[in-house]
C-alpha cells in the first residue's frame, strides 16, 4: 500500500505554479498541480490519456476550440495528443493522472514553458 494526502504540505507560489508528484503505481501517477488565480498553463498536449480531477478551486479548460468552466469536484479525461491549456479562475488544486509511461519531466517542462512565456 502507498498512502499520501493531497492536503499535506500544500502551499501556492504567486510567482510559478506548483506540481508535486503524489505517488506512483504500477500503472499511473498521481501529480498534485496548485495554482494561484490567474496562473495559466500554455497549450500543450500528452502523449497518452490524462484524468483531470479538480480538488478545489476553479479553472477554465481550453480543449478543442471551446472553453469549460470546472470546479470543484470536476473530474475528466482527455485522449492522448489532445491539444489543451488551462487558466485558474481561484487558487486551485488540480489532481492530474498520468499513464505509467508518461513522463513527470514532461509537464515540469509544461509548466516551465508556461511561465517563461508570460
């Protein structure tokens, strides 16, 4: 059994967003992404499918030329090589699961060219 809590050890930073990897399973990974109002993620897409679960918060998602208002509780997925962004309307944790052959490395990179863009 692996145990983590999504509450421990939260903290936001006004000035990048935060992503701590929860845990990992034989077959996914469990990453934890806090952001403060207004922290955007640039466009991007995974190579395989995602579930996106919105743990508290607020976020507009950007997905095939449309926008979706998300809250609290909100949870889906996306097919891989799906082009999409995000912007946090709140402070906002998002739970992000990746398959197991994902890269953790990949969305630090998201997240480093997002905020290197700005």
């Amino acid at each position: 059994m692996i145990l983590a809590s999504f509450n421990d050890k939260l903290y936001y930073n006004d000035h990048k967003i935060v992503m701590d990897v929860m845990l990992e399973t034989s077959f996914s990974k469990e990453i934890r992404i806090a952001l403060k109002k207004g922290q955007i993620m640039k466009e991007h897409k995974a190579p395989f499918p995602i579930i996106v679960h919105i743990l508290t918060g607020e976020i507009t998602f950007g997905t095939g030329g449309k926008e979706y208002d998300l809250k609290q509780g909100d949870i889906f997925t996306l097919d891989g090589k799906v082009p999409h962004d995000l912007t946090a309307c709140t402070d906002s944790v998002v739970r992000l699961t990746l398959s197991k052959p994902d890269t953790t490395e990949r969305v630090k990179h998201v997240i480093t060219f997002s905020q290197n863009q700005l």
